[in-house]
C-alpha cells in the first residue's frame, strides 16, 4: 500500500470500502459507495488525491474515475462550503414559490451559484426534482430535507447554520 | 364496496419498519406462499394478475419475469430501480421510508421467481433518509431468518443490497442504472440484447420499480384475481400511488384503483390551491404530455392516456392553475432534460437544449411566431431514433405545449405580452 494513498484516505476509509467487497461481482462496481466515502471524508467535494487513491484502492485508471465523478451531480471536484445547500428549482417546487426562495438565497449569501460565501460556511445550487414535491418548495440542506419552506423560515435555517 | 389501501396501509403504522411489527399485520406471509409455489406458478400468478411496470413504461411484470432464461450457469440478478428522479415522483420515497419490508419482501419473492439470489437495491444518492431506513430494515430481516441463507427456514438463499446512486437522472433509465451499478457514467446501453438475459454484470437480470416489487407481495398474498378486480378494465389493473403536487390544496400520495379520473383525484386533494381554475396538468411526471381543463374527467390509466397522447408514467400529476405560465413551465421542464441528456445521441443531446433555448426566447419576450414555428419543426426529430426513451421524454412537454396551447401562446406573443407577470407565491415584501 502506498503511502499517499494510506495518507490520503484513512485506515477506517479503507476499511469501510474494503467491507463492501463481498456484495458485488466486480471491483469497480465499489467506485460508488467508494467515492461517496471518500467525499464525505474530504469535507463534501473530491480533490485530485482522493480521485487518485480510490482509483489505486480499486485498481481503476485515475482518468476513469474522474470520469465517472464528472458525471454525477453529487460528486464535487472543486471545493464546495462546509455546507451545502440544494434548491430544488424543478416544476413543483418552482410553482410554489422556489424561485423566490432563490432570490432569498441570493440576497442573504451574497454569492452566486456554486460559489463558496468567503467564511467557507455555505455554498448553494439549483437542483432537479429530489422527490419531496409533495412538500414544496424544499431544499436539501447537507444530508437532510427541509420541507414547506418560506423565505423567512429558509432565511432562519440558513442563519443557523454553523 | 369501498377501495381498500394496501400498498400505503402501513405508512402511518411505525411498527411497520421492524420484522416484528411488520408480520403483526401480515407481512412476510406473501413470501411464505410464494416460497410454498413452484417459481413458475408464482410467474404465472403474477401475469396473470395483469400487473403493469409502475416506474413508467407499463410492461407486463409476469412477462418481463418468464424471458429471464431457467437454467443457465450464471448468476441472477433482482434490481429494483428506487432511483425515482422523474420531476413531480416522489412515491417510492413514501414506500421505502415508512415500509421497508413491504419492498424487501416484493425483492425476495421476484428473486425466488426468477432463481436470483441477490437483490440491488439502486436508490437515488440523495434518498439518505431512505436508505438508512433500508439498510435498518435489511439487517432487521437478517437476524429474523427473512433474508440469508435460508429465507424463511427454506433452502433458498437471498441477500438484499442498497446500492446509492449520486445524482443522474437517466440512471432510471434501466440500462443506465445497470451500466452506474457497475461503477460506470450512467450511460445507456444498445439493446438488444435485454436485461432479463444480459443485465448486471452480464447477468440475467430483472428491474423493476419499488411499487411494482411492493405490488407483487399483494398479489401472492390476495390472488390475481383480487388484483384483476381493481381499475379500469384487463390491461389496467391493481392499486395505483398518484403523486400529486403543484397548486392544488392538499398535496401528497394518493393510493387509488388505477384509472380514477383527474376530477376525483383532485377532489381528494381537497381540490385547487386557494379555489383557483385548472389551467393544466401533467398526468405521468415531467416527460408525460400536459393535458388540458378540457380534459379533467380523463381516467388515469395506462391505455386511456396514451389514447390521449400522453402518458401514465409515474402517476406523478403535477397540477397547474389559471396563474400559471405554461411556456415557462414547459421551459423548466426542457431545462431539465437538456441538464439530464447524457449526450450519447446526437438528436437528445442538441435537440432537448435547442428547445430549451427556444422555449426561453419565448418565455422571456424576445420571441415572435416564428420561433413557436421552428419549436414546432424541432420536437419531432429530438426522440425516436436514439438508445434511449429520454429524447421521447423530452418531446412530451413540449409538443403538448404547442398542440393544446398554441393558439394561446401565438396570441400572447402577437401582443407582445411575454414574460407575462409573475403571480409571487410568497409576499417577498413582507419577510424582507
Ligand atoms: C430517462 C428515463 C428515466 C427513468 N427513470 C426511472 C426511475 O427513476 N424509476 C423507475 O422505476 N423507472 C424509471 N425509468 C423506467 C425504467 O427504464 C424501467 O422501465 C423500469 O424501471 C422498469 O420497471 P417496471 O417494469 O417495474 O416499471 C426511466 C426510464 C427512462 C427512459
Ligand atoms: S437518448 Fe439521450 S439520454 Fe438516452 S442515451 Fe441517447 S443521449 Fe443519452
Ligand atoms: S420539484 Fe422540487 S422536490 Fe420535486
């Protein structure tokens, strides 16, 4: 094993990914659940390093796994805020009120779309339908939905942030 | 008599989400049937229950089940597609979230069916909150005996897996989900071959979606003919999840016989948001053609709608008032398919961002008539010809937008009216 990789993800990383070998035919059918361990320890986002050591851990050229990662909306290859906040802006949320709720955003970050607010706190973008139309309009703020929202009350739950 | 819920009779009863609470109110009893019938007569109950695919294209369940090959060497696969992106869908989020088994069970008795002995979980990235309470669910079903080596005290084996996907829509699209499962870009695969012979990792495999699978343990347990009994004729069957949302008062999943009128939905979501009038609304999630005010009595059924030229889909009826701007929905929706094309065929690929470029033309005043004219010569050649249904998806929307609406819209863009004024949902003024 070589060092930067061991330097990079940590033995409990490793471990974890290594624990769902058993569940599937193939190695690279690991580059999910892979990946998404590997963001979720780099703070939300997967700089080159984290792309390189899940490519040696799973034996994958490094440029098929950057591949891969460019391809889902979820993976991150530039720095994202320590939180992160999706907005969903899709048809049943856009008609009850999610484009004032962007505007909202707008005014109280003071940052575009994809942008990192300068403390590092909070970075936001539009997103598709997160199935949660029932309750619009909604965001998904980190791992949780925040359902029902007013500009007011996504204005508090933002404050709150930490 | 009075319609009874089934697939949603366990969604405000938490005790559901353990093995325990579960059997109380008889579950896993389906799966002792099943495991009780030679696979094949647990097929052929199913077609013969009339059970169409609920993920969106409506194939025959029991039919898709007998092309996976009997005796072969390898391997088999259940999939069950949990990926749920189709804008307005949000059902299978309900099922998984508040009864988990009901969908463990569905997975083992398609697996026993067909001879697989796992299961692939494949639910969207940003379901956490549902596969967490999968993951519980699946480890709960273990230390019972319901999942393992021998599922129920049976010789057969199944393991379930939860696989989570990381934000793309076209990994719905089966081929797709397949090609993300192994670890690659969701991109859809040249078919044939199909999946019930060449799936996962090139293994017979079979998908269907998590209301389909939460289907089948109601017919083992109740008989085809109890499901045959229910909706509109023989080749629209069974109980139905419809996901309402938009402007209406109520908004939520609503268990129905399949087939029940717009109307009648809509009353039961306590009618339109604030009393307004019915502008429009999309009867099958966002790649299903709007229908019209005109049009509220159609029954919500697989064959109905596509008479109509639209589509069941995912059931997901989004609902649009007299405030609405139909260009700007429309444009929303074109935005959506040209992020979500993958880019493989050329038609998808230019032609879902063509349309959203004309659409916001229109939408935003600098259109004219013409450009409703080149709209109307560009949604033809955007689905058809490619690997997928997401260029057809795309069509939807828009030529619906143009047949029903574009009188209306030609009138509007003659008087120079676009954007049309913004009706805000929310008094911005009054929370600054
Ligand atoms: C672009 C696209 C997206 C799709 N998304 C989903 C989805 O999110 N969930 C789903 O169950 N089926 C989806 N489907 C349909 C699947 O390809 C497939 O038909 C379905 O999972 C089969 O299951 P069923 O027969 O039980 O309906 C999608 C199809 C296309 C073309
Ligand atoms: S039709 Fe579109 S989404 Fe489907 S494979 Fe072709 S480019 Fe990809
Ligand atoms: S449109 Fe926003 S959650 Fe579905």
């Amino acid at each position: 094993m070589s060092v930067e990789r061991s330097a990079f993800l940590p033995r409990e990383v490793v471990e974890r990914i290594d624990a769902l070998r058993s569940r599937y035919p193939t190695e690279e059918a690991l580059l999910l659940p892979a990946l998404h361990l590997a963001q979720n320890h780099c703070g939300g986002w997967l700089p080159e390093e984290a792309i390189e050591a899940v490519a040696e851990l799973l034996h994958l050229p490094a440029a098929k796994v950057a591949g891969v990662v460019s391809f889902y909306d979820m993976f991150h290859e530039h720095p994202v805020g320590r939180h992160r906040i999706r907005l969903c802006t899709n048809l049943s949320c856009q008609l009850r009120g999610a484009e004032e709720l962007l505007q909202q955003l707008h005014d109280q970050l003071g940052v575009d779309e994809g942008e990192v607010t300068s403390d590092g706190r909070c970075s936001f973008v539009q997103f598709e339908c997160l199935g949660s139309c029932d309750t619009a309009p909604m965001a998904m703020i980190d791992d949780d939905y925040h359902e029902n929202l007013t500009p007011a009350r996504l204005r508090r739950i933002v404050e709150e942030l930490d | 008599m009075a319609f009874e819920r089934v697939l949603t009779r366990n969604v405000d009863r938490p005790e559901a989400l353990t093995v325990r609470g579960y059997r109380e109110g008889g579950g896993y009893d389906a799966l002792a049937r099943a495991l009780r019938l030679q696979p094949e007569e647990v097929i052929e109950e199913v077609k013969k229950s009339g059970l169409r695919g609920r993920g969106g294209a409506g194939f025959p369940c029991g039919l898709k089940w007998s092309f996976v090959p009997r005796s072969t060497d390898k391997p088999k696969y259940i999939v069950c597609n949990a990926d749920e992106s189709e804008p307005g869908t949000f059902k299978d989020r309900l099922l998984m979230e508040r009864d988990p088994h009901q969908l463990i069970e569905g997975c083992i008795i398609a697996g026993w069916a067909v001879g697989a002995n796992t299961t692939y979980i494949y639910i969207r990235g940003e379901y956490t909150r549902a596969a967490a309470v999968l993951e519980e669910a699946i480890r709960d079903a273990y230390d019972h005996g319901v999942l393992g080596d021998s599922v129920l005290g049976s010789s057969f084996r199944h393991d379930v897996y939860v696989h989570r996907g990381a934000g793309a829509y076209i990994c719905g699209e089966e081929t797709g989900l397949l090609e993300s499962l192994e670890g690659k870009r969701g991109q859809p695969r040249v078919k044939p071959p199909f999946p019930a012979v060449v799936g996962a990792f090139g293994c017979p495999t079979v998908i269907n979606n998590v209301e389909t699978l939460c289907c089948v343990t109601h017919i083992l347990l109740r008989g085809a003919d109890w499901f045959k009994g229910i909706g509109t004729d023989e080749r629209n069957t069974g109980p139905k999840l419809y996901a309402v949302s938009g402007h209406v008062e109520r908004p939520g999943t609503y268990e129905h016989p399949i087939g029940i009128p717009f109307q009648e939905l809509l009353d039961g979501c306590g009618g339109m948001y604030k009393g307004r009038e019915l502008k429009a609304y999309i009867p099958g999630g966002a790649s299903a053609a709007m229908l019209t005010a005109a049009e509220r009595d159609m029954p919500l059924d697989f064959d109905s709608l596509a008479k109509a030229g639209s589509m069941l889909g995912s059931a997901a009826v989004i609902v649009m008032d007299e405030t609405t701007c139909v260009v700007r929905a429309a444009l929303r929706l074109a935005r959506f398919f040209a992020h979500e094309s993958c880019g493989q065929c050329t038609p998808c690929r230019e032609g879902t961002n063509w349309m959203r470029l004309i659409l916001r033309r229109i939408e935003s005043g600098r259109g004219s008539e013409a450009d409703l004219d080149l709209l109307a010569h560009v949604v033809p050649n955007v689905g058809g010809i490619s690997l997928c249904a997401l260029g057809d998806a795309a069509q939807g929307p828009v030529k619906s937008l143009i047949a029903k609406f574009g009188e209306e819209i030609r009138d509007n863009l003659r008087e120079r009216r676009y954007p049309l004024p913004r009706v805000p949902f929310f008094d911005l003024g009054a929370v600054a």
